[in-house]
C-alpha cells in the first residue's frame, strides 16, 4: 500500500480524488495530512481539527466487485474497522451514529466519508476519507466531540494508530470482495447508536417526531418503527437524530 504523506492540504479526499485523475491509480492509495483546511462531512459539513494532533486521511480502493447497489456496505464495513480499532485501544461505549460517525460515550470521536468514482454508469473505484479525533482535547464550538486522549488519559502516535486502522480496513475489504455482505450489515446494525430506543427525530420540516431504529435497508436508508407500528425508510436528507 502506497502513502503519501502531506503537511498540509485542503481535503484528503479531494486531493486523492486529483491524484486518482492524473496517475490512474491501480493500487491501494493512502494520503495522509496533518492538517487539513476544509475536511468535509456528509452534506457538505465541516470537520475541523486541530494540526498534527488528529488522523486525517483518504484511501482510495479499487472495487469493481461492488455494484451502486451495494456502496452503503462499504461506509458500514469502514465504520465497522475504526470501531474495532477503538475497541482494541480500550475505548468505551463505541457505536455507529446513522450513518457514517463513530460515538464514544454519545460523543463523536470519528466521522467517516466515502466518494464514489463511477465509470461508464459502474462503480469503479471508492475514496474513503476518515477523521478521526486522537490527541486533541480541547475543541471550539463544538458541544459533543471527544478524542482517544480524552478517552484514555494516553497520549498515543498517530501513525501507529494509521496502521492499525489500515489493517482492519484489509480484513473488511477482504469481507466485502468475500461477498460477505449480510456479516458486514448485521455486525453493523448490531452497533447503531440508538438501536431499539424510542428516540426523537426531525424531519425535512424541522418537526419533531418519535421513532425506534429498527436497522437500515440495504441501499443504506434508515428503518424506524414509529406510531401505530407503522414501519418507515428515510435516506440522510430526510431525517436527523436529535440527541
């Protein structure tokens, strides 16, 4: 696996999104930066960090074996390796926030964004960008995040943890080209943040209602069971957790 290192850049993913372009990547691809000026979210959100003291990075992976259809499990198999890594460095309560953050004790520690690189109406390639709160403790406007040190009390290397989040995205890649698919989902929803909790939602007009996480579909929609045991599908646009 190739890793370019970099001080500083805008976006890890639009950066090797370029690289992709120019060289046509055929290998596994890592860039890496230890600061990152407009790292991005779902839906066009920020994710600010504090330089050297987080992991910001992209992976961009081949995966021709993966229909349209079938993307969401590869966000699922992605949130799946940071847990896991997480869980091994001994943070507790680690859950997966519908549909791409990573939670320890209700607070955000990770957020996850995949790019689809599609050719000729095929999924070709996936960029897989991941920020993940390590050394930093302290954050500006912004209520509800947490790090590995605050977790811990530990103050660890970040390249080391890199490697270890490399590893455990292998082993779920290797699951996903497996045609693993119903281990990947399953193991997931197992994990969801919320999961069989009448929780409070908004919808896209801001009105709150009530709703139990059932799981997701497989295009990625989230299930909620709500009043009258009336079951209902909801892509991201649509609904919000409040919590």
């Amino acid at each position: 696996m190739r890793i370019v290192k970099l001080h500083t850049t805008d976006s890890t993913n639009d950066y090797l999104k370029s690289l992709a372009k120019e060289e046509n990547l055929e290998e596994d691809t890592v860039v890496w930066a230890l600061e990152q000026t407009n790292g991005r979210g779902q839906m066009g959100t920020k994710w600010s960090t504090t330089p050297s003291k987080n992991l910001t990075f992209s992976v961009f992976r081949k995966v021709q074996q993966i229909t349209i259809d079938q993307q969401f499990y590869a966000l699922m198999a992605a949130s799946l390796a940071v847990k896991d890594v997480l869980k091994k460095l001994l943070i507790k309560n680690v859950s997966v926030k519908w549909p791409n953050d990573i939670l320890s004790d209700k607070k955000k520690i990770c957020g996850i964004l995949i790019e689809n690189v599609i050719k000729k109406g095929e999924l070709n390639a996936m960029v897989i960008g991941v920020g993940l709160n390590v050394n930093q403790t302290v954050w500006e406007n912004v209520p509800r995040a947490t790090s590995i040190k605050t977790q811990t009390g530990i103050h660890f290397d970040i390249q080391e943890i890199l490697n270890m989040l490399l590893e455990q995205f292998h082993f779920y890649v290797k699951m996903l080209l497996d045609g693993d698919l119903e281990k990947i989902k399953e193991n997931y929803e197992t994990h969801l943040f919320r999961k069989d909790k009448p929780s409070t939602f908004l919808n896209a007009n801001k009105e709150q209602f009530v709703g139990i996480i059932q799981g997701v579909t497989n295009q990625g929609k989230l299930i909620l069971l709500e009043e009258d045991n009336v079951i209902n599908e909801y892509d991201l646009k649509e609904i919000e957790l409040c919590f």
